[in-house]
C-alpha cells in the first residue's frame, strides 16, 4: 500500500471520528516519513490536544523535531512526554523519551 493510500484511509478515519488518535498519530508518522515536518508536527500537536495521553506522540514528535534540527523545542517535547509516561505508568516510553532527552540536553 502506498503512503498517500495510507494517508487516505486514515484521513477517511478521522472523517468519521475526528478525535480518532490512531489515525491521526498514523497520518503523523506518515507525514513525518516523507519528510513533511511541518505538517507532521500539526498533526501531532492536534493529537495532543485531543489525547494527552498518547504518550508516543511526544516521544515522535521530539524526533521529528530534532530531525528538523529544532533542539530546543524537541527538549520541550521531550520533557512533556516524560511527565506523560510517568503519569501513564509507561516505564518504557519514560526510559526511551529520558534516554533522548540526555542525548539533547549535552
């Protein structure tokens, strides 16, 4: 399957359920795979607004931004994200976004 047929269904996902987070965290990582930043980078942020619990949102959206040689706001990403894993209980995803962030923060 292509990416722009992934991005379709996706995109007709959230046309019947907006607040869809899958869907909108896959529409994310697809945009991020082609190497759209700025349009992934919205589509995390509304994912966040939606769900401020789906933690490997921070944690991408920190790559994205850190690809897009955006350190400090990846630092600011980051550290939300953590807060996020610590409040969720997720050991790992806390482990991964703290590994990043003690690679950033140099």
């Amino acid at each position: 399957m292509s990416s722009i047929d992934k991005l379709a269904g996706l995109r007709e996902i959230l046309v019947m359920d907006p607040k869809n987070s899958f869907a909108r965290y896959g529409i994310a990582m697809e945009l991020a795979g082609q190497g759209n930043a700025e349009a992934a980078l919205a589509e995390f942020d509304t994912l966040l607004a939606n769900d401020q619990d789906y933690t490997a949102a921070y944690f991408m959206a920190a790559q994205t931004l850190a690809q897009a040689k955006r350190n400090p706001e990846a630092i600011t990403r980051l550290k939300q994200g953590i807060s996020c894993a610590a409040r969720t209980g997720n050991r790992h995803a806390l482990s991964e976004m703290q590994a990043m962030l003690d690679e950033l923060d140099r």
